[in-house]
C-alpha cells in the first residue's frame, strides 16, 4: 500500500516513474504562448484570439455567466511540429508517397498532423550560441555539423536514437519584434543541409530550434529553398519543432532532461500547435 492505496503487478519501468515523479520533479516551458499578432512565418496564417461571449451577455437565472472564445490559427503558428504531409519532393512525401493523391479531399490521407506520436523520451539541449561565445547568433549564420558536434561536446550529451535534439540559436529574443525575427533582411541563423545529416544519422525522431523555419535562411533569400525539411521530413521521417522558446532551459543550464510533447490530432493536418516542457528534477 502507497499512500493509502493499493498497487498491485505494477510493471518494474512504470514504478520507476512513478517512484520518480514522487521524489519531486519540475517543468520547464520550451515554446512560447499564443498571443495575437505574435510572429509567424510569411508562410502561414496569423494567430487571432477574440472572446466571442462575455460574461453578463447571458446571465443565468442563479447568477451564473460564462465566457468563451473564437481563435484562428494555422497549424504551422506559435511553438508547432511539423507532420511528415507538410513538405514533399519532386512529389512525393516520406516513403514514397504520392504527395497529390495523398492530398485530395481537403485534408492529408498520409502522413496528417494525427499520426505525429506523443513524445516522452530523453531531450538534448545544443546550445550553439553559448558554444560561440555570445547569446544570440548573428543573422544568417549557418549552424553545422561541425557546429552541432562541438555543442554536444560542450554539453557532455551526445544525441541518440530516439532522442529529440533542440537548437538554440538565441533567436528567441527577437520573437516580439516580428520584423527582426522573420529576418528576411537579416537572414536567420539555423541548421544547415549537413548539419541535417548528422542528426539523421543519430536516428533522432525530432529536432528543433528557436526560429521561424529551423532551417539556415542567407540575408535576403527568404523561404525559397527549404532543405533541411526535404532532408529530415521527406527523406527521413524525422518530425520538426519550431519557434521555440529556449532561453530559461539554458539559462538554468539544461543539457538533458526528459522531454514531454503531445501534438494535436487533427486529423490530414499537416502541423500542429503544440506545448513542450523538459521535466527535470526538482
């Protein structure tokens, strides 16, 4: 008996986390929150949020009021994962699929935002602006896969099969500004084709970052080419999470933690909002 309750043939891994999570644990926030008019990718929709009923527009006959709201939103807006729909090449989406059979009807038959699975593994932080000395890198800097083996070195947390590895870049800072953080003059700092191919070679099954695309964008090119995504989404399966948010994680010198991620289930969706948190001990 636990606490007044009885457990019984409960599985050894099972009781390890519960055991765990009653030796006291904390959550660190690794997105942003939904705000209207937050900063999105020139790509994608805006975030609108209004109450659509107030309290007092209906009162009940015990007093009682309720309120509620509309909101509007793409998939791909705020702290989101891309599903494996969301980007094809030469037609095909990953495995081959035909990408506009896939499509017909007005939503995804394969690969849809529903099938992107709930995360509970290990989280590696690579944080490759600290790994350069500063806190923010400069805009259109490319993040390599030189650049992604020092910063796991400098973490002592080498990526593995299965984990998810978030990039942060420093860019967060810059999500109030929308102007500067889409850096269409700037350029935005990310992950390079290389640098792709060395996380698809640790078999990770998601990876991130703290920008619009995840992907390296030069000063002035905009999201013309995006190859990062061919190289993790269609050729590799591997899901993408963007606009993070991972400064309190490195402020508090996060490396790795356990990472919980549910996405929606929207059903042929292509992306999906999404609140990730490191779950560390307290």
């Amino acid at each position: 008996m636990t606490n007044g309750r009885t457990t019984t043939s409960t599985h050894p891994t099972t009781a390890a986390l519960l055991a765990a999570v009653a030796g006291g644990v904390r959550t660190v926030e690794l997105g942003h929150p939904l705000v209207t008019g937050m900063s999105t990718s020139p790509n994608h929709p805006g975030f609108r949020m209004t109450l659509i009923r107030r309290h007092g527009d209906v009162v009940r006959p015990d007093g009682g009021s309720a309120s509620n709201e509309i909101i509007v939103t793409g998939g791909h807006v705020g702290t989101h994962i891309d599903a494996l729909s969301h980007v094809s090449q030469d037609g095909r989406l990953h495995g081959d699929v035909d990408a506009e059979a896939a499509q017909r009807g007005g939503q995804h038959t394969e690969h849809g935002a529903e099938r992107i699975p709930a995360m509970i593994t290990r989280g590696v932080l690579l944080d490759v602006a600290a790994t350069h000395g500063v806190e923010v890198l400069d805009g259109g800097h490319p993040v390599t896969a030189a650049d992604l083996t020092a910063a796991a070195q400098r973490a002592g947390a080498e990526p593995g099969r299965g984990d998810v590895v978030l990039v942060r870049t420093g860019w967060a800072r810059y999500f109030a500004d929308p102007t500067v953080y889409v850096g269409h003059d700037s350029g935005v700092p990310g992950v390079t084709e290389d640098g792709a191919r060395w996380l698809a070679d640790r078999g990770v099954v998601a990876a991130g970052a703290d920008t619009t695309a995840f992907e390296h964008i030069a000063p002035g090119a905009g999201h013309r080419v995006l190859p990062v995504h061919r190289v993790l989404l269609v050729e590799n399966g591997i899901h993408i999470i963007e606009h993070l948010n991972l400064e309190d994680a490195a402020e508090q010198g996060l490396t790795e933690f356990l990472f919980v991620l549910a996405p929606l289930r929207i059903v042929g969706g292509t992306g999906s909002p999404v609140r990730p948190v490191a779950v560390v001990g307290a």
